[in-house]
C-alpha cells in the first residue's frame, strides 16, 4: 500500500516565529487526521531547527525546500543536504517549478540534489508539471515524462521507495485555479506508467504521487478520491493550520 501524504510547503513565508505558531497549531490538529496520513511541514532554512524541536515525537515530520547540489565546502549561501538531515528533516522537496522557473534549476543539477539527499538519509519530494504555454500546446504529457526520465530515471529501484513525485501544474500554483480531478488524474496515472516503464509495475504501484496547485479543503476531497492522487503538496492553504488540517481529513 502506497503512503497518503500531506504536505505543506510554506515557500517564503512567515517569520520564525510566526513559523513557529504554524507549527504547533498544526501539530495541536494533527490528532483530527487519519493515523495512516503521513502529514508533512516544509518550512524555510530559518525555521527548520526551531521547528523540528515543536514536531520532534509528534506524527508531523519536518522537510525543506531545497537543497546544495554539492556536498560541502566554499559554495557561499547554499545549505547541504547533510546540514538539513543534522536539522531533523527526514524530507527535502526538490525540482519546485518555482525553483526551475526563477533560479535556474536543471534536471541535471537536480540528479545531484537527489542523489545528495538520499545519500544523507533523506526522503524527497520531487516536483514536476507543466506551464500554460505547454499545456496550452498539449505538450503537458510530454513535460513531464522528460522532466521525470530525465531526473528519476538515474536512481535504483530500491531508492525509488524514497522518493515521492509531486505533480504541480505551473498554471494551477497559486492562481486559484485548480486542475480538475480528471485533469490530475489523467497526468498522475501518466506519470505512474512512465515510472512502471524503467520501474515495473509493482515499484510504480508504490510511488505515492502527489497533486499540488490551489489544492483546498474544498476540492481535496474530490482530487484525493482519484485512484492515482495519494495527496497534495499544498501552499497557500498550508499557511493556515484549519485549511491544512482541513485538506489532510479529506481522504
Ligand atoms: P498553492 O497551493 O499556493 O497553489 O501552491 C502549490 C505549490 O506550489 C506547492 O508546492
């Protein structure tokens, strides 16, 4: 059975200690979601020890945002994968479209994040989708089996059950527009076979595959009904502790 997971990626928001606040409300609601959810907070650098001290021993685990594609040394503002697994994550989200769109990030520095971080025992959330234009030209299909050759296809079998894709449109992110059901569906099944197509069935059957862009407690009921959407990686609403908890309890 694959993993449901819930995850919250707070992007660049909240100061520490409003972080802080966000964290222990969170973990306060926790108990209101079904004990087979697996409930996630990516918060900023700044946040992640103080925040791994309020979720230590509780069920909500700790992830970045991002991490160095290099191991350590003179790489001036960048935070490795071992500093983050030393902070108490247990996840790193990697390849955000924010990341690929106003950063820079390839899928070739984003096989060296990955392989980083499960080198230092951490999980990661991979993201792919695609932007309007691509939808638009019905390339959407094609994105994001490249962007997943491209990046998961170096791994192992066996580091693949330490790996969970997130599936966020770029045109859903923030824009209150959510993709329907039957959209995300039709793209996670999609990914599901590409990933059976190097993996095998029976490794793709348990990829958890997450859906991300406006999700909210009123349309994660219906996206999460879908055979092939184990969950959401949620922004917006994961700022405010009711509409996470809100989306968590829609399984
Ligand atoms: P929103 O939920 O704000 O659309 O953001 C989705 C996202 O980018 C999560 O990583």
């Amino acid at each position: 059975m694959r993993k449901k997971i819930v995850a919250g990626n707070w992007k660049m928001n909240t100061t520490v200690p409003e972080g802080v606040e966000l964290a222990k409300a969170v973990v306060a609601k926790s108990a209101e979601v079904p004990a087979d959810v697996t409930l996630i907070v990516a918060t900023p650098f700044t946040h992640l020890c103080p925040v791994a001290a309020v979720v230590e021993g509780t069920r909500v685990a700790l992830s970045a945002e991002n991490c160095a594609d290099k191991e350590k040394g003179a790489y001036t503002g960048e935070v490795s994968a071992a500093m983050l697994a030393s902070a108490g994550c247990k996840y790193t989200i990697l390849g955000h479209s924010e990341r690929r769109q106003y950063y820079g990030e390839t899928d070739e520095k984003l096989v060296e994040k990955t392989r980083l971080a499960l080198a230092n025992g951490l999980d990661v959330i991979l993201c792919v989708g695609e932007n309007l234009d691509e939808r638009e030209a019905g390339r959407h299909f094609d994105v994001c089996e490249a962007q997943i050759k491209n990046v998961l296809f170096n791994f192992s079998a066996e580091e693949l059950k330490h790996i969970v894709i997130a599936y966020e449109p770029v045109w859903a992110i923030g824009t209150g527009k959510t993709a329907t059901a039957a959209q995300a569906e039709e793209i996670h099944a999609f990914i599901r076979k590409t990933v059976a197509g190097k993996f095998g069935a029976e490794a793709a059957e348990e990829v958890s595959i997450l859906y991300g862009g406006s999700c909210k407690p009123s349309n994660a009921k219906e996206l999460f009904a879908e055979k092939d959407i184990d969950g959401g990686l949620i922004g917006g609403a994961a700022l405010k502790a009711d509409d996470f908890i809100g989306i968590a309890v829609s399984f």
